[in-house]
C-alpha cells in the first residue's frame, strides 16, 4: 500500500509529525516499535520548564497537539520565573505518566488520514539518492513520497548501568539495529550520544517531613491559547524540594571508577547532555559545591513512583542504593526503578536543511533525537516543522522556515543545521538573542497566522485569535485617547494612561479599578497591552537589531556555490561552508569557524559572479 508520508518512531517528534501532516489531508502512516509506548515519557512526566514552556506555546500557536495533550493530562500547573520579567517565564506541568500517552493516542486514533502500524524500520528504499519508502525487519516493503524519521533514543541503543551494557531501548524494548548502518551506507555521518535517567522511590518509603513541599500555582494557566483548563486549581499534586548532603558526594566520589561513564565501562563514545548531567557529573564538575537541589515528583495518579529529579545516574545498583539512603528522608527509601544511561546513534544535523528535510538524500525529513536533541518539547517541535513542511513539499509549496527573531523554534532549529552539535541539545533562553520578542504571552501574535496560512489554524482557534489581536489593538487605542489626574511630586497633573503606564510601579489592571474606566477586556489582553507598553522602548532597540539579521537574510547564496572557487577564503570556512551549505549571508555568520573577513569575501565573490 503506498502512503503520501510515512513517520517512523511514535515518540513526542513522530506524534506532532503524523497529525500535522494528516491534519493537511494528506494519506499518513506512523510505524512504532511498541503502540503501547506512543508518547511516553521514558525520563521525567514533565511538559515544558525554562524556555520548553515557551516551545509547547509555540507548537501550540502553529497547530500542534502537545500542549493540548499535557492541559488535559497534568497533574501540577506552575508558571516559572514570573519575578524576572516577560522576556523568561514559561510554563511547567507535571503531567501525568499514564494519562498523556493514552491521551496522545486516542487523538491520534481520530486522524481520519492517519493509520498506526506497530513494525520496526531497519532501511530506505532509496533511488538515485531520493526515499521512495520504508523497508521493515521482516523485509516488508511500504512505499511513500516522503518519510520522517523520528527514531529518538532507539538507534542501536544500549542501556548502561556500572559495567555492564545491555542492548535495549527505554522500557526493555527491541532497539532498532540497522537502521543508523543504513543511513551510514547512503552517506549519513553518525553521532554517538547519551542521555539518562534517575531511579524512581516507592512513595510510602519516603519520610516527607524531611522535605519542603513545593505546591502548584494559585492561578489557573494552559499551554492551549484556545481551550479553558481543566484541572482543579485546589486539588494539584505537590513535589518536594531536597538536598543532597556530604555523604552523598562522598559514596560518588569513591564509586566514580564504577560509573558506566567514569570507568565503569571502557568503550563508551556517547557523549552527555551538559546541561542536564548526570549527578556523579555535576560533582565533578562542581566539586567545590556544598550541595545540590534534587526534587521529588510524582508521575502519576495511579501508582507510586516518585521520579528523584537532578539524581540521574549510570552507577552500580548497588552504588544507587547507597547514594539514595544518603538523602534527607529517603534513608529508608526503596528503589521501585534503577537509574540507567542510554547511548545511541545520531545524525550531526548540519546534514539537515533549515525545512528538516535531510541533504543527504531527497524526500527524508528528520526530527527530534535523531538530529541531536534532547527533551520532549524540541523534539514535538521539529516534529510538527517536519510534519507541515513535508505536507507542503507535497503540495508544491514553499516550506515554514521560522526565524530566530520569531520562535524558540526558529533558534532551535537554526542552531542545529547551521552549528550542529556535539552533544544533546538543549532549548535554553540564554540561546535566544531576541528572547524578549520570543515571550510566553504574544507566542499566538508571533504565531498564529503561519499556523492558518499552513491550514493548521482554523474555525473557533483562528476566530478566537483574531479577536484577541483586534481586542488588543483596541485597548491600546483607547489607553492612548484616556485621561486621568495623578500625583506627581505633591502636585496633581493630567496625562494618559498610555503615557502613566509607562511608571514601573503602575499596573493597568489597577488603574483601571482605581479609575473606574469602562475597559472591560479579559486578564490575557490587559497583559498583553501592559507589557507591549511597558517594555516598549527595549522591544524596539531588539526590533532594529533583528532587522539587521533580516537585511542579512535577503542576502541569499546560490544552492549551486562552488566554495572551492571562491578565492582566499580559509581553509577552515571553506570546509564549514561546505558542509552546512548555508542559504543565506545571515545564516553563513552564524557557522562557527566563518569570520567577518570570510564574510567579506564571499560578498565580493557573489557580487562578482551572481550580482547578488
């Protein structure tokens, strides 16, 4: 049976991939190892966090389902960084481990174009360097226009805990064992990467008093720009704040030969995530801190494991054993789930094109673990980019490039096929040069419209947001034309709200309470009109440099280059030049090992030979 796209892998990447693209009309099958294991979450039950938050506002805004999925299922709602202003907040839910997959799945059993095939991918069917399919492992052949791959931590897996390594996925699933050969054998380079996980506690075992407890938000929030939440404001679960001690660095810095990274096993390639290390990594690297902050998290309503977050681990079990007992009041705590570390294969993403389509071979997309990233959020992200720009290329369209002055999404993947990476990539505000345009609150603004013009965003979603965007022009319209007296250094004068707004220490909800004016908008408007307002002369000074990025970005470089012709250019920006390929002046600036000089030159060369 031929298909029009065919998604391989049924994690948080394939899922977003699968209905964006039969959400196009578009004739999709998604295969997965395991159905049972769709959307899971094989590390911590948590959507969103500093900056993720804002990615799951984004896949949201454009017409994707995560958000959606985690506002149904989430078991503790909090908004981070609210006191360090606009620029950084981001929402963070402790969803709920059983709920969301059977959540995710049973949206994804309504797809009228979507069919789920359990099987395992081990090759292409690949001609004169162009996908035509999938071959299974019981050399069942599917044939399709495009195929995505969003394989995660399933390429030639293995699991590691002390010295010994064992050949599995998450969960004690079939890992899949030709399929990075094959991309290999088509001229794919292949990455080696690790990623791993905590032990989980038996509740009952755990002596709470010894914890601070760490309660959700008293305010209601959602992921979903359109659906009102669900979850009951006053019946959230807690988590709890702890600390290792002493004796916990001490146990790993005596067991660190044991350690599948530190020794334990000597054939280890897989390189870690920095920013989110493992614990016997952290007191290494930050031998000369007294302590650090674990939490404990519940992961589901129906059962009792508590995920010890920040305590990820390759140690010994028995080793584990004892570095757990060394926590405030897990001194009797029994292990349910050892903590393990995964090694597994990747592609360096520089091979991938900015729409995720793959260089190496036409009609491939790939998206999520399998470019280098890490964490549920950048993978749903590239999977939904994935997901439409496959559609489109079916449809003959151009595809959805967003900018770095446009999404955390644009920055993610920007930084992926233009830097690449060496290691799990992490989304982090501090990624983002024009984070205060990239807020949490206008992510529908920002958004929205490429998810309508794309045929994601329609009926009630579109209606509700063009009634936001007019309600706030109309608010600021009108803060602008009011007037009102105040006091100002023990004498009274008129201004405009707009103008008095502009005070740090003014709110417009409460100068429209204390001034009895008749502007009755809803809180998410109000925020929106405050923080235009107030941050209005910085959002403009970011708005002249992105404009700079984009005046590079017209600035276009023929597919067709031929680097080795362009005189006196460095050894080492030729080489980097060549491998990313970069599509424009602006994306050529961002590749590590091109400097300014080599810019130069190359604007000479293109002005020369393509008038550009």
């Amino acid at each position: 049976m031929n298909y029009e796209v065919i998604v391989v892998g049924g994690g948080h990447a394939g899922c977003e991939a699968a209905v964006a693209s039969s959400r196009k009309g578009h004739k999709t099958l998604l295969v997965t190892g395991s159905i049972n294991n769709i959307a899971t979450m094989p590390c911590n039950p948590s959507i969103g966090g500093s900056a993720k938050g804002i990615i799951v506002r984004e896949i949201d805004a454009l017409g994707g389902v995560m958000g959606e999925v985690a506002d149904k299922t989430l078991i503790q709602m909090k908004m981070l960084n609210y006191a360090k202003g606009p620029a950084v907040k981001s929402l963070r839910a402790q969803a709920d481990k059983i709920t969301y997959p059977k959540e995710m799945l049973k949206l994804l059993n309504e797809e009228k174009n979507l069919t789920i095939k359990e099987a395992m991918v081990e090759d292409l069917i690949v001609k004169d360097n162009t996908v035509y399919g999938v071959v299974l492992d019981n050399e069942e052949k599917i044939t399709s226009n495009i195929v995505i791959l969003t394989t995660g931590t399933y390429l030639k897996s293995d699991i590691l805990i002390g010295n010994t390594r064992t050949r599995s996925g998450p969960h004690n699933e079939k890992p899949s064992m030709h399929l990075s050969d094959n991309l290999k054998k088509y001229g794919f380079k292949i990455l080696r990467l690790k990623t791993g996980t905590p032990p989980r506690i038996d509740r009952s075992t755990i002596d709470f008093t010894k914890t601070k407890r760490e309660d959700g938000d008293k305010k209601y929030y959602t992921f979903s720009h359109t659906n009102p939440p669900v979850y009951n404001i006053d019946n959230q679960q807690p988590c709890y704040l702890i600390y290792t001690t002493e004796e916990t660095k001490k146990i790993i810095k005596e067991n660190l030969n044991k350690s599948s990274m530190y020794g334990g096993l000597d054939d280890i390639t897989g390189v870690g995530p920095r920013y989110c290390p493992s614990i016997e990594d952290k007191m290494v690297r930050f031998s000369d801190k007294e302590k650090h902050q674990l939490f404990l998290e519940p992961e589901s309503l129906y059962y009792d494991d508590i995920y010890l977050q920040g305590f990820s681990t390759s140690m010994p079990k028995e080793v584990q054993e004892k570095m757990v007992h060394s926590l405030p009041g897990l001194e009797n705590a029994k292990i349910l789930r050892y903590a393990y570390a995964i090694e597994y294969d990747a592609i360096y993403p520089t091979q991938v094109k900015p729409n995720l389509e793959t260089k190496v071979l036409n009609n491939l997309f790939t998206a999520g673990q399998i470019n280098g990233t890490s964490g549920y959020e950048e993978a749903a992200c590239q999977g939904l980019i994935a997901g439409i720009n496959a559609a489109l290329k079916l449809e003959g369209q151009e595809p959805l490039i967003l900018k770095r002055n446009e999404a955390y999404i644009g920055v993610l993947i920007d930084d992926l096929v233009t830097k690449g990476t060496r290691e799990p990539y992490r989304m982090l505000t501090s990624r983002a040069e024009y984070r205060l345009l990239l807020r949490h609150d206008n992510s529908d603004l920002r958004l929205r419209e490429y998810g309508h013009k794309v045929g994601l965003i329609n009926g009630e979603k579109y209606s509700k947001f063009i009634e936001k965007k007019n309600n706030i022009e109309e608010l600021i319209r009108k803060i602008k034309e009011t007037k009102i007296i105040v006091d100002n250094e023990k004498r009274r004068i008129g201004t405009t709200v707009y103008e008095y707004l502009k005070n740090p220490s003014t709110n417009l909800q409460n100068i429209i309470e204390t001034y009895n004016l008749d502007l009755k908008y809803n809180d998410e408007v109000i925020e929106e009109v405050e923080i235009q307002i107030k941050y209005e002369g910085y959002i403009k000074k970011i708005e002249r440099e992105a404009e700079k990025m984009l005046k590079n970005e017209e600035k276009q470089i023929p597919e067709d280059i031929d680097y080795d012709k362009v005189p006196n250019l460095a050894s080492e920006a030729r080489q980097k030049l060549k491998e990313v390929r970069p599509l424009n002046i602006a994306q050529a600036i961002r590749i590590s090992g091109v400097n300014p000089s080599d810019i130069s030159i190359l604007l000479i060369y293109l002005r020369k030979h393509y008038n550009e």
